[in-house]
C-alpha cells in the first residue's frame, strides 16, 4: 500500500490529470470486478495522487455501465482514503452555467437499475452491521467540501461553493419536462454519474466529495439550441484550466 494523499475519478472529457508525473500504472481487480481502466499514481505540483477515469481513457463504459463499486474499491486498494469526484454536468440554476465549477453539498438520485450498494444480503454473509444503513442526511464529506472550497480560493479559481445535483439515469440527455421537474425538486445540476458513486464511498468508509464542471445548459434552460458534445467537451476542457494546481492545493491539506 501506498501513501496517497487523493484520488480523483475523472469524468466525461477529464481522461488524464494534465501535470501528473512520474506515473506508475496500476491494473487492479477487486472483488467486485475490473475498475473502467488503470490507476495512475504520480507527482502532481509536489503532491502524490492517484487518477482514474470512470468511464475507462478512452470514455468506452457508459454512465449506467460502469461499475462504481470496482472503481472506488480500486482507489481503496491502493490506499486513498480521499477522493475527488469530477463529473461533467448539465447547468439548471441561474448561478450554474456553461463553464461554472460547483461543488453540490445535496443530491437527488433519479438513477434506476444499478447496483448500488455493496451490501448483498446473504451473498456477503449479512456482513452489513451498523454501516447497512448509512447516515446519507449530507451525502458529500463536508469537511472534503470545505477544503475543495478553500483549495478553490487559494489557488484563484472560481467556484460555486454549494448547490443540489441530480443524478439520472442517461445515457440520453433529459426532456425539457424533466429538467422543469427536478428544477421544482431543488437540482441546480444535473449529470449522470452522481449515484449510486457517493453512497458506494460511504459504505466503502471513503471521504468523498464532488467537484462538478458545468458543460451546457440542461434541457430548456439556455438559448434553446441542441446539446452537442463538441459543446460539452469544450466547456469542460476550458473549465479544466486551473483543476491541476486546485487538486495539488487539496491534496496537499
Ligand atoms: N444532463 C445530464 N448529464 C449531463 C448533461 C446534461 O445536460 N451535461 C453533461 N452531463
């Protein structure tokens, strides 16, 4: 085991760690199966971290296909015990456009038919105890919250230091109907990886907190103009810019 200060999943168009040197690639299989690609451990600015792509480095594995419990036991494995979700997003509150970064402090689960939890009843011997039930009130490790938050204002950039993201099941893009109806629920954010990743982190005893990157107006909340990746892939590539030296600061503390 090694000593790794935080691990980052990657999400749509975050394939590597721009900066990260020095690499030692892992391929590690848990009892849950094959994470969506290797573990890369290195040197980011000074700090030791570890980086995997939840959709595999080639975005291979769909939003409802991967397997959470692989990726996040991996990260357990080689000895995280911090680790920095990104994930791409659609923007549905005023204060959530293209290009804005977020850290969500509440979530709402839409997601069906995915296994979400590692607690399978007989199968695992029953083995759930007190952590069956996990205390889900705050589902993001506030503590984790608050350092993204200040790692945010040491390191210059800008983010929306709250807000509620709602995870759905994709992997098509949402009706314009169901964007006004988790905008009435309370979601500023919509993506599709979300859960069941942050209850999976609990159960799993990880701290976890989520750095959203908005790539587009959700569904009928901009100009009205089609979704497209290129859209996507752009805004979360130009929000990118100043992610290496917000995840060093983070690791770092
Ligand atoms: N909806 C759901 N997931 C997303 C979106 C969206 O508009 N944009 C990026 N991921």
């Amino acid at each position: 085991m090694t000593d790794i200060s935080l691990a980052v999943i990657g999400g749509t168009g975050v394939y590597k760690l721009a900066d990260l040197q020095d690499v030692d690639t892992r391929e590690i299989d848990t009892v849950y199966g094959k994470p969506s690609g290797p573990v890369r451990i290195g040197m980011l600015l000074g700090q030791r971290v570890a980086f995997l792509a939840r959709h595999g480095e080639g975005h291979s594995v769909p939003p409802h296909l991967v397997n959470y419990r692989a990726n996040l036991a991996a990260l357990k494995q080689i000895g995280a015990a911090r680790v920095l979700a990104l994930n791409t997003v659609g923007g549905i509150g005023n204060d959530f456009g293209p290009r804005v970064l977020a850290c969500p402090d509440q979530l709402i689960d839409y997601t069906w038919g995915r296994v979400s939890t590692i607690w399978e009843g007989a199968a695992d011997g029953g083995h759930g105890g007190d952590a069956l039930h996990i205390d889900f009130g705050d589902p993001y490790t506030t503590l984790l919250r608050h350092k993204i938050i200040a790692a945010a204002r040491v390191t210059g950039v800008s983010l929306v230091g709250h807000g509620c993201y709602g995870a759905t099941q994709g992997p098509r893009l949402e009706t314009k109907a169901e964007i006004a109806r988790m905008k009435r629920d309370g979601c500023d954010l919509v993506g599709m990886t979300g859960m069941p990743e942050a209850a999976l982190a609990r159960e799993l005893g990880l701290d976890y907190a989520c750095l959203a990157i908005v790539a587009n107006w959700a569904a009928g909340c901009g100009t009205g103009e089609e979704i497209t990746m290129a859209e996507v892939l752009a805004n979360v590539q130009a929000a990118s810019n100043g992610l290496p030296e917000l995840v060093a600061e983070l690791a770092r503390g």
